[in-house]
C-alpha cells in the first residue's frame, strides 16, 4: 500500500474543499469495504483519503412530496431492514439483502455501493493488463478467464461485468443520484449515471472530479405496483451474481402500465431494459409475454468463449422474476 494522507471531515463543505484541491488524488472513505481492498492491492493509489462518517448523511427521510430520500451514508443493512423502504420499495430491500454477507452490509454504504469496481481478477492483478486501471495496457479478460464477466454493453477494451445488487434494483426503480460540488449541486437519473466502457472503460460514471454523492432519491410508486429482485449465483451467499433480475410493475385494469426492468451480472454496468419494457407495456401479463421481453433484453449479447451460457441464464432469470412479481394469467 502506498503512503496517503489522511484527514476526517467534520462537515460537506470542508469535504468538498479538499476534493477540489486534490481532483484525480483524492478518495472519500466510508465503510472502505472496497476502497481498502484496493489500495492494499495497489490499484487505487490516492494521495488523500477523506473519510466522510461524520457528514450526517446517514438517514433515510420521506419528504412531503412523496419522495424518498436516502443518504449516502445509510448503511446497506439498515437500508435494507428499514420499514419504510421494505414496505414501499421490496425490489430494493431483497436486492441489498442478496448481495455481500451481513458483516459487509453493516459496513457498506449507499454512495459506496454505487461506485463500486469490478471484480474482474484481471482489474485486481498488477501483473495482468487491464484498460480499466491502466488505460491503453489492453484486456487480458477477453481471451483470458471471463465466466463472469459481462455480455451486454462490452466493448474491445473491457468487458468487466458491475458487480452491484442494489444498483440492479435502483435502475428499475429509475432512481435518481443527487452530487455536490463546491459550486452546486446536481441530480442525475441513474439511468444517465454509469457510462459505458467503449474506447475509455477506465471512466464508469459521469461523476466529475471534486464531486460527491449526497443522496438517492426514489419518487413514490403508484398502486397497483408488483416489484421482485432474483439474484443467480454459485453459491447462496456471499457470492456475485452469474445473472440477477430487478423487475417493477404497475397494473391498471389487468394490463401493464409502467414497467422498470434491468438486469445485473451480465452488464458492464447495472443494464437498464427499455427494450423489455417497450415489450410488456400496455399488455396482459402472460407467460409468452414475459418470454418476448426476456428475449428483447438479451437481444444484443455478445458470448465470450466461457460466458455465453448467461445469456440463456440471464433470460430465464427475467422470466421467473416477472413471474414471481406478478404471476401471468
């Protein structure tokens, strides 16, 4: 691990004064259950290591419009076992109770958990190449071992699957991403805030230097609403997903009148479906239908010579999510 300095912020503003002072070299801390993995692996190098614990952003706060708010520092555990969220937001509740073990949900952090890195091994070893910590070193996943790595959105220089649950659940949940700067503030739907990897994998959001994340905001659901998260994987816990499934629902009068749905373990971000969604709008819920929207979703995966089986994984997983959320007629 490389030296860093270390200093602990008392209050936003002097948290955001130090990311501006040190941009690319700065690194916020708050439960670290990855950030410190990574530094010991000497793949993250910051210079200045801020930890932010003490910002207050630790609550979950339902606002008089409706809306939810949860701050960046909600614990993933008590994200996922507060009544408000398991109540009116379940895909979320099942989505962070599948992911980690209950000591990293202790520890983890809203913000944390939406930037989260890749497990790809080749991203985690030095001695490998890897475009996504040392851009323009070229991808040793792609003729190398990517089992798990992803078949939607890769590109020549990546192909790094997004290891996130709660982020699975917060695409179909069209969330938005509330971040600070010394000079304002912004809010990004999370469906514009992960980039695709492209000809820069080495770029996964379009945070800017000096910004941080202070929030995620849910608008309320409307009634009639059916969600679910199914989560494949190895082995029943602790353990990343082969292929997940995050599905939302609003029924009005027997036919589907607003869907979310998206897709984790198979995408080199947390893969929002319009396509499947356009699939199932304004239709009875069938079995067939379900079939055509899981086959819409995975209609432009590319195989890799150890990973094309999660195609078929990946669609099944749809289809018994949007099952299970709302049983066909």
């Amino acid at each position: 691990m490389h030296s860093f300095e270390y200093t602990r912020a008392h209050d936003l503003d002097a948290a955001l004064r130090l990311a501006q002072e040190h941009a690319h070299q700065i690194r916020f801390l708050a439960g670290g259950t990855t950030l410190i993995d990574l530094m010991k692996l000497d793949v993250e190098t910051p210079s200045h290591v801020v930890d932010i614990n003490g910002l207050g952003l630790d609550r979950v706060e339902q606002l008089p419009d409706g809306r939810t708010l949860i701050g960046a520092l909600v614990r993933n555990a008590d994200l996922a076992n507060d009544a408000h969220i398991a109540d009116r937001y379940p895909v979320l509740s099942q989505a962070l109770l599948s992911g980690a073990s209950p000591q990293l949900r202790n520890m983890a952090t809203t913000g944390g958990n939406l930037l989260q890195r890749t497990r790809c091994v080749y991203f985690r070893d030095r001695a490998a190449r890897c475009n996504k910590r040392e851009p323009g070193t070229g991808c040793d996943a792609i003729e190398g071992h990517h089992r798990n790595l992803a078949v939607l959105g890769t590109s020549e220089h990546c192909i790094a699957s997004n290891p996130s649950d709660m982020n699975v659940a917060l695409m179909a949940l069209d969330a938005t991403v509330h971040v600070q700067h010394r000079a304002g503030e912004r809010a990004i739907p999370i469906r514009e805030f992960y980039l695709l990897p492209g000809d820069t994998p080495h770029r996964e959001t379009v945070l800017e230097p000096g910004e941080m994340i202070t929030y995620v905001g849910l608008t309320p659901l409307g009634e009639g609403t059916h969600s679910c998260y199914i989560k494949l994987r190895d082995r029943a816990s602790y353990e990343f997903a082969l292929a997940s499934a995050a599905v939302v629902l609003q029924v009005h009068d027997g036919r589907i009148a607003k869907a979310g749905i998206a897709l984790g373990g198979v995408g080199t971000r947390p893969w929002h479906s319009p396509q499947a969604e356009q699939v199932l709008l304004h239709q009875v819920p069938t079995r067939s239908l379900y079939e055509q929207a899981a086959q819409a979703a995975l209609q432009d995966a590319i195989p890799y010579r150890e990973n094309g089986f999660k195609i078929e994984l990946a669609r099944r997983c749809l289809v018994h999510t949007l099952s299970t959320a709302l049983p066909p007629q």
